[in-house]
C-alpha cells in the first residue's frame, strides 16, 4: 500500500467515524422526548449541565484509562457508554434516569476530547502531513455537520415512535465503531510508552505548568473555549423551533438549516488559515451581535441572522482550534487537551446556566441576547488584550507553511 493509498484510507475511516457518530435520529427529538416526560426549561437545562458535569469529573479518569489502553479502545468505550445513555433514556424515561444517561454521555465525550482529538493530530504528525490539519478538521467538521442534518429527519419518524429511532441510533453508533476498527495507526508505540510510563499526575501539573508559562497556548484555549462553547445552541434548536411556530415533527429543520450554514463556514475555513488576528477577532464580535438580531426578530424570518452567525462561529472555531493544537508540545497533547475538556466543559455549564436563566424568564430568545452581548465582549477583550501576540508567521524555507512561536521545552 502507497504512502498517498494509507493515507486516504485513514482518513476515510476518520470520516466515517465522524459521520456515524453524528447520525443519531434521536438528535432533533430527545430534549422533546424528555420535555413530554414532565422535564421544565429548567430542568432541560440542568441535564445539559449533568452532561458537562460527567466530562468534567471524568477527564482525568478518562485521560488515564486512554493512556493506559490506548486511544482506539478509549474511543470504543464511549461509545458503548453513549449507546448505554440511549437505551436507558427509553426504558426509564423519568429524571433519574435522563440524568444518568446524560453522565454516561458525557463521559464518552471525555474519552472522544483526549483521544480521537489526539489520535487525528498525531496520525498526521507520524505521517509528515500535520500542514493539512486544519483542511481535515474543516472536512472532518463537515462531515459531522451532514451526519447531524441528516439524523434530523428523525422529528420525521415520529409516527414510529421513539423506540425505532432509538434502535436507528444504535445501529448508527456500531458502525462508528467499524470505523474505528479498521483505522491503521504508524503513531510510533514508544512516544506512547513514555506517556504511560510517567506519574500521571506529575504529568497533570506539567501540561498546567506549561499552559501557564504559554502565553499563546493559554490564550489560544481560552478564546477557542469561550466561542466553541458560547456559541453553541445546538442542543436547544428543537425547543427554539417549536417557540417560533414548528411543530414537533418538524423541528428538524431548524437544526438541517443551521446546520448547512455550518457546514458552508467549515468548508472554506481552512482558506483563512492565515488571516489578520484583528479580523478574526472583529468577526467574533460581528457573529456575536447577529445573535442578538435573531434574538429582537424571534420568528422563522429572523433565522437568517442565526444562520450568518453559525457560518461565522463555526470558520472560526476552526481557526482558533487549528492554532490551539500548533502550538501544542507533542508528548504533552492528550494531557493539554483534557485540560481543553475540562475547560470546556466549565464553559458549557456556565453556558447551559444563562440559557435556563433565559428560559425561566419566559423565553429561549432572552437566552440568545444574553449569549450574543457575552459574544460581542469575547471578541473586544481579544481585540484590546490578545491583539496580535499570537500572529502566525511564516517562517524562512518553510515553503509559506504555518509555524508557531517557540514554546516551552517539555
């Protein structure tokens, strides 16, 4: 097999993964499905939390289990974990039981931000090919973005029932698994030896140490965490859709929209690689105030202004994360990245916080003008404090490829 042949077949199988691990019919119906069940906005909002809360308590146990058994078998395990929130969410569907099958999921998202982050980033890496990071993050993005419109057509099977979207979603997630079966790794065993070799938690307070000691790496996670996670309203579409006039069987349409707009953002991300900080702050600021346009048009009509800030937020989370992960010390990334998880997670919670408080207020769209205001001071902070400290550069003989700035020695 050709060099150019194994890549392909690699990528095709992160693809695929990425594919299958979106296509759950369930994703338009479950925050309905556990509403109909007696949940208020509130408490909607408290199970998004839970889902936080199971990553953040879970990442450094996570951490450690994928160092140890490595990053295929971690991957394998959230997804029988997910697979397990699923089935409990049909056959007891009560508080309880959405809240236990939240934490399940969110521990599956522990094991997918330490290990499938790290696994596509390395692999490349090992492969002399970590110039196309950004282009595959920006596919690989798309790709989710399709698997996750397509599994919205599942409002449409409502007349099944939950059951069969249920088993729909099983299905789907066992096939991700082949996926990640099939996938051949040339990351070399003994850089991952090292790692498992080394006290975990000295090597905990190392990738802290070195976050604090990097300006760039401390910055870059900071403001990829605020827009990745302020940003996202993806689990509360459906709700916003019935809000603004759909019915149930046709909330999915609000997620197929928003969706394809995020895929058109992902698309041409990878073409801005080397844009102006000063730009990519001010669109923070710009997608944050369209937010707020969606929120003073609440209707179907005013989704056109929530659909330009996903096109925008979703470019750039892609550029934000692609000079996160650049500037990352190779032996120390799946360290650094569960501390991007946690993070990211404390983020989410105090995302999920505002969101409910918008909803006890009456509404979803007051929820989306809190979100767009903190949106527009993400990016003025970036703009008067970050400014250009972290600017890519070119190097000399590096044929115009992107390099970071020198980092800490691990």
């Amino acid at each position: 097999m050709t060099r150019n042949s194994s890549l392909r077949q690699f990528l095709h199988n992160v693809y695929g993964y990425a594919f299958f691990n979106k296509l759950i019919l369930l994703t338009p119906v479950y925050a309905v499905f556990m509403q109909s069940h007696g949940l208020t906005d509130i408490q909607l909002a408290l199970m998004f939390v839970i889902l936080s809360a199971g990553t953040f308590l879970m990442q450094i146990p996570a951490t450690w289990t994928t160092n140890k058994i490595g990053v295929k078998p971690a991957i394998i395990l959230g997804q029988v974990l997910k697979a397990a929130a699923f089935v409990l969410w049909y056959f007891w569907p009560t508080f309880a039981g959405f809240a236990i099958g939240m934490f399940l999921w969110g521990i599956e998202w522990a094991f997918f931000n330490v290990a499938f982050e790290g696994l596509v980033y390395d692999e490349l890496r090992a492969r002399r090919h970590s110039r196309m990071y950004a282009r595959v993050l920006g596919v690989r993005y798309n790709v989710q973005a399709v698997g996750t419109a397509l599994s919205a057509f599942g409002s449409l099977l409502m007349f099944a029932g939950y059951g069969w979207i249920t088993v729909a979603s099983l299905v789907a997630l066992g096939a991700s698994v082949i996926c990640i079966l099939r996938m051949k790794l040339r990351t070399k065993p003994n850089k991952q030896q090292k790692i498992k070799n080394t006290n975990f938690i000295k090597l905990f307070k190392t990738g802290v140490r070195i976050c604090g000691r990097t300006p760039c790496i401390l910055l870059m996670l900071l403001l990829s965490l605020f827009v990745a996670n302020i940003a996202y309203l993806d689990d509360y579409l459906s709700p916003i859709g019935m809000e603004i006039g759909l019915s149930v069987e046709f909330v999915g349409l609000v997620q197929f929209f928003i969706l394809g707009c995020a895929v058109l953002g992902q698309t041409f991300a990878y073409r801005f690689t080397r844009v102006r900080d000063w730009i990519l702050y001010a669109s923070i600021c710009l997608a944050g105030a369209m937010f707020v346009v969606f929120a003073l048009d609440y209707s179907l009509r005013g989704l056109w202004a929530l659909g330009v800030a996903y096109v925008l937020f979703s470019g750039i989370n892609i550029l934000l994360y692609s000079r996160f992960q650049d500037f990352l010390p190779p032996r120390y990334r799946s360290v650094i990245l569960s501390l991007y998880s946690i993070g990211d997670n404390m983020v989410y919670i105090g995302t999920c916080l505002v969101i409910g408080l918008g909803g006890m207020l009456g509404s979803w769209r007051y929820s989306v003008m809190i979100l767009g205001m903190i949106l527009v001071g993400v990016g003025l902070w970036a703009l008067l404090f970050i400014r250009n400290r972290c600017e890519v550069v070119d190097a000399p003989g590096r044929n115009g490829v992107k390099t970071a700035p020198p980092r800490l020695k691990a």
